[in-house]
C-alpha cells in the first residue's frame, strides 16, 4: 500500500501464490493431512520434517538459552512446539484455520508483482528461499523471482542448497547479514 516507504523488502520462504508442484494425489494428500487429528508426537514430527532440514535438526542446540541448551536442535523445536500445542491461547482452532486459510489463499498475480517490482524497486527485494523447502515448495521461489523481473531486473537472488522453510532460524547469522546487506543496499539507494 505504500511502497515508496519500503527500503528494502526480504521475501522469504514465501510464494506469489500456490500452485500445485508435487502432484495432484500427494497435494491432496497433504493438504487433508493438515486437519486430521494426529497423536502430539506424529505432529511434532509431521512439522519438524516438514519445516527443517535434516542435517540442522541432528546438530547440537546453539540458541539462546536460560539453563542449558536441549541436546539437538531437534530436542528445543520438540519442546517448543509441544509447550506451544499444549496452551489453548498460544494454538488454538482460530489461529489454526487462520493461518491455513492465510497461506491456501493469497495471492498475487504476475501484473501485481511486475507492479511491486516497479513501484518498490527492483535493487530492494531479495527472494530468499531454501531449495527443500517442503511447506512452499523450491519452484514457488523461481516463480517468485521470475514475476519480480529476475536477477537481471536487479532483484537480489539468494537460494540455498539444501535448506528448509526456517532459515532465519536455521542460519542465524548468514540471514542476519543478508538482511543487514540489504537495509545497507535500501539506505545507498535513497541517498
């Protein structure tokens, strides 16, 4: 709505707008999956695979802490996710059938995003996206960056090989510093 205000944009982890990319069955799949009640631990497990990669889940916790760190970066999503299941006010139906209805339904079309592109700046976004990313799948990432005009529009592309929907929590300190690098690239662009 005010795109003169924005002085760099991070698209991370996100889409245009969803589009069927592993098969009509295993969409339907999980899409019927999502509201099926599942025993807590398959639930835990359903998002943890689902969220994050593999080899960060298996790594020693290194996130702040206020006693001691879990065992794995698996252990602390674990006990955040079952702390945060258990508290009717932190997850309840509402917010569930919010959100799925949020993430099922926005969209944007290829004019929008040619739009966005031309009234943010082209040199302000940066499309961020991990290449197993299994809630929002990797093409939705490449359709993404394509609609905004591509890297040679000016848009910054930063993929990653193998990681999750989480980066920002998986790669900390890379994420940081890309953000960092483009509120550093807005602030040269509005001198």
């Amino acid at each position: 709505m005010i795109p003169d205000r924005i002085s760099s944009l991070c698209l991370t982890s996100t889409a245009p707008r969803l589009v069927n990319t592993i098969g009509f069955i295993e969409n339907l799949r999980n899409r019927v999956n999502l509201f099926i009640p599942r025993p807590l631990d398959q639930q835990v497990a359903n998002v943890e695979r689902n969220l994050y990669s593999i080899d960060w889940l298996k790594k020693p916790d290194e996130l702040e802490y206020t006693v001691k760190p879990f065992p794995t970066n698996a252990d602390r999503f674990a006990a955040a996710e079952i702390s945060k299941r258990l508290d009717p006010n932190l997850y309840g139906k509402k917010g569930f059938m919010a959100q799925a209805l949020a993430a099922g339904w926005h969209a944007k079309s290829a004019e929008q995003l040619k739009k966005l592109g031309d009234d943010v700046g082209r040199g302000r976004i940066c499309v961020i996206h991990g290449t197993n990313d299994r809630m929002i799948t990797f093409p939705h990432a490449e359709i993404l960056l394509s609609e905004l005009g591509g890297e040679e529009s000016g848009v910054t592309k930063w993929f990653l090989e193998g990681q999750g929907h989480v980066i920002p929590i998986e790669m900390r300190n890379a994420f940081h510093n890309k953000v960092v690098e483009m509120v550093e690239k807005g602030r040269k662009l509005n001198a």
